[in-house]
C-alpha cells in the first residue's frame, strides 16, 4: 500500500472486513452446474438429460468478433471453445453464480441514514470482493474436485491471481460476450432464485448486487477476448437465433453496433 490515504483506506476496509465476519453482516452463497453440450454455429446446444434419456435442451448464444486479422489468428467467438455437434464428440459447459450480499442493504442504509457516503461506498466495495473471490475459489473447485479436469493444479495465490489456469469464467455483459439478456438463460439453468436466492431486473442487472455469473469453459486454449464492434449483418443473425426483434438486439447491443439503427 503506497500512500497516506491508500493506507488509510486499506486500514478502514480491513477494520470493517473483521466486523463484517464477526458480526455476520452478509451471507455468501453459490450454485454451479454443468452439462454436456456441443456447440451450433455461434451458439451452445445444452443437453439437460443424461444420453438416451431425453432430447431436452437449452441454448446459449454467442457473438464472433469481426476484426481484420492474419489468417493464422481467427475470429474468436465463445462457441469455439466447445466441440461441434457434427464432430460426434460430446463436450461439457459449466454455469456459475455467486453472491456474497445477502443481507447487505440493511447495513447500506443505515450508513445511508447518517449520512455515512464512505462506509456505504466501504461496505459496497468489499462485498463485490468478496463475491470476486467466492466466484475464483469456486472456479478452482469445479477444476480440481468438481468437474476435475485440472485435478493436479498446484497454484498459489499470485498464480491464481494471474489466471496461469486452464480454462476460462466468462461473464455475460463482459467483452467476450457483451449482451446482458443470456444471464437469463443462465439463471434459469441454475435455477440461481431457488438456489442461490438470486434474482435478475428487467434490465438483466443481478440482485444482491454484490454477485457474480458466468460460463466455465475447459478447452485448453479457451482464452479471453474482446467481441468488439458487431455488424448489422451479426446483429440480423442474432436476432434470429435468439427468436427476438432486430430492434430488441441493437438495445442489448446498443454500444457495440458498428452502425446507426434506423
């Protein structure tokens, strides 16, 4: 910590940090799953029964990056990183979602009462760190013991802070795949109300605030990227496979469009 006021904000987070845990303030809670899926074009088929037990499914949908590259660097998109259904090969795709502010706005609002902006702001803070850090301990989980396909990591914390890991926990409404409205899909294959006591706003913001969600992916080379500026051409198919308007698509969209909508 560099700084008189660094430290003296690391000394005040770390003091209500200790109260936060000794006088139980929030409640932390997580749900996981994972299911066979191949990958369709730009989107994830997911099987939701066992083989031979039911033709079940959901759908994930993704976007592609359209960036002028060397032909030896592709356009990402997240599908990529599952195995094609025509390959005949059954791949995996986890789902996640954490909080940790169950129980967080009572404390908010009596900051708030008093006037209190710091330790509103404080407590705010540290909550999205905690949820951060359930979300990472929980992704080391699923690869070493859950899922288990990184059975032997041997990792210390700057390691993992580093992500020298295989694999990847991408977030809807983050840059590899920008568009809100898949949390939906997400939740609902958590079932994230029932087992996590989350919720999504109509604008696909998620409650308790302090939360994180997302896709784990397990391929190798499965890599983080940015999506970037989406033609109208990407934004007609999306609409499509998602079964919305194109209008509906380029709200969602609104800051990635490379056009002006009409």
């Amino acid at each position: 910590v560099v700084g008189k006021q660094a430290t003296e904000l690391f000394a005040d987070a770390q003091a209500m940090l200790k109260k936060i845990v000794a006088e139980k303030w929030l409640t932390a809670k997580a749900v996981f799953g994972l299911w066979p899926a191949n990958s369709v074009g730009d989107d994830v088929e997911i099987f939701l029964l066992p083989p031979g037990e039911g033709t079940a499914t959901r759908t994930l949908h993704f976007l592609r990056q359209q960036v002028d590259k060397p032909v030896e660097r592709p356009d990402f998109c997240l599908a990529d990183f599952i195995a094609p259904k025509a390959s005949g090969k059954q791949d995996w795709i986890g789902a996640f979602a954490v909080t940790a502010g169950i129980g967080i706005d009572e404390h908010v609002a009596r900051f708030e009462a008093d006037h209190d902006d710091y330790n509103s702001i404080l407590l705010k803070a540290l909550a999205d760190r905690l949820a951060e850090a359930l979300a990472e301990r929980l992704h080391q989980r699923v690869r070493k013991e859950f899922w288990g396909y990184q059975a032997d990591e041997r990792l210390d914390n700057d390691a993992l802070i580093a992500e020298r890991y295989v694999g990847i926990r991408p977030a809807p409404g983050y840059p590899a795949c920008p568009e809100h409205s898949e949390k939906g899909t997400l939740f609902e294959l958590l079932d994230a109300g029932r087992n996590a006591g989350m919720t999504l706003t109509e604008s696909f913001a998620m409650l308790p605030t302090a939360a994180v969600s997302g896709y784990y992916f397990s391929h190798p080379k499965s890599q983080y990227f940015v999506v970037g500026r989406v033609s109208r051409e990407q934004a007609e198919d999306y609409a499509k496979r998602k079964g919305v308007t194109l209008a509906q698509v380029e709200r969602w969209l609104a800051s990635n469009l490379d056009y002006d909508p009409e």
